[in-house]
C-alpha cells in the first residue's frame, strides 16, 4: 500500500481509539503506522521481513513503554499503528511474513488477501477516503 494510505488508516485508528484526538497523536499515529517501511532505507533489511512481523509490533510498543513508561496509551497506539500496517500489506499478492522471526511463511487477508496490487491507485484512493470519511464521521 501507498504511504498515504498507511498514515489514513493510523489517524482512523488514533481517532477510534482514542476519546481525546490531538495534533500530537494524530502525529505519533502516522509515525508508527509507516514506521514498518523503514527497511527501504536500511541496505541489511529487506523489505517486508522483520519490519512486517507482529514481533515489530509488539517491540515497537514496548519499546515506547521502556522509553516512557508513563504514557502507556502511547505504546498501545505504536503496536496497533504497526499492525494496521501489517493488515493493509497482507491484502497484497505478497504477504507479510506475520510469525517472523519464527517462522518465514507469508501470510495474506482471508478472502480478499493475495488480490490487491500495493501500487493500485484506485484501492488506495478508496480506502484513504473511507478512512477520511470515517474520520470526519467519529469527530464530527
């Protein structure tokens, strides 16, 4: 999926999740639900390995809680942010390897999973307006 898609899907949840939505979370929401794609950038990770995996996502939230032991909303939101990630990537023909570093095997979304191409302009735009929509509905 687009990366305007990932940050769509991370402030639906934030907004979701959370009674009080604040440009701060709204913000930590983006972060961690395009976070997983950090493996672009890093030459030793191929993409959509560890960074794909539940195991990253339960990391990413406890090591938000190691940093900030106060803010545990905060951790909460970071795995949960990371793992719409993983939802929205296991629609894709190739998958998300969710057990790793267990084990390799790509999962994909019951169903509907394995059929959605990442660069298809016309699921991403859809999905970024229903969450908007959505948004917009649980503020308003």
């Amino acid at each position: 999926m687009k990366l305007r898609t990932h940050a769509a899907c991370g402030i639906l949840l934030a907004t979701l999740i959370s009674p009080k939505v604040s440009f701060v979370l709204i913000c930590w929401a983006v972060v961690w639900s395009v976070i997983s794609d950090i493996d672009h950038y890093i030459p030793t990770v191929r993409h959509r390995e560890i960074t794909h995996s539940l195991a990253f996502a339960l990391f990413s939230g406890a090591l938000v809680f190691a940093v900030e032991k106060t803010q545990l909303n905060y951790a909460i939101l970071a795995s949960l942010s990371v793992t719409t990630h993983l939802m929205l990537d296991s629609l894709t023909p190739s998958g998300v390897p969710l057990w790793m570093p267990f084990s390799g095997k790509r999962v994909r979304f019951p169903i509907i999973g394995g059929h959605i191409r990442s660069d298809n302009w016309l699921v991403n735009i859809t999905i970024q307006i229903v969450a908007v929509l959505a948004i917009c509905f649980i503020l308003f």
